[in-house]
C-alpha cells in the first residue's frame, strides 16, 4: 500500500489524501471542501479501480471555475499512478 497526499489547486478543499493498493483507491479524504459531496466522493471510489476514477473524474467542473475538486482528485490519482 502506498500513501499519497496531493495539495489541490483552485478548489476549496486545501488537501486530498487517499491510498493505492493494487491499483486501488482507498481511504480517501479531503480536507475543508464541501463535506457532504466529499464524503460521497470517498465512499463511491472506495475500492475502485484508480485509473477507472482518474479518467471518470477528469474534466469536471465546479461552478464557473475550469476545475473541481473531484478534477483535482483526478489529477491526484494521475500524479499516483
């Protein structure tokens, strides 16, 4: 298993952390952001497949900003893998 910690850009979630075993994503955390979206974020790719989520998550927007922070945990898992 390995630990990664990536700090987000242009979002309001300030960190993300998450895990990788065997390609797999687990004990994902945001830290500030929306919490309830997050939550949901984390218990939906708990165990998913981390190349299935970068690309599922990449491109999405939060509002008018050209980014969100499930982009950013695309981003994230992308810099893992």
């Amino acid at each position: 298993m390995a630990h990664y910690s990536y700090t987000p850009q242009g979002v309001c979630s300030q960190l993300i952390e998450f895990d990788v075993t065997d390609g797999k994503l687990h004990n994902i955390q945001f830290t500030k952001g929306c919490p309830g979206n997050l939550k949901a974020i984390s218990k939906l790719l708990e165990g998913a497949d981390a190349r299935w989520a970068a690309d599922r998550l990449r491109g999405n927007t939060c509002g008018a900003k050209v980014t969100s922070c499930a982009d950013q945990l695309s981003k994230a898992i992308e810099m893992a893998l």
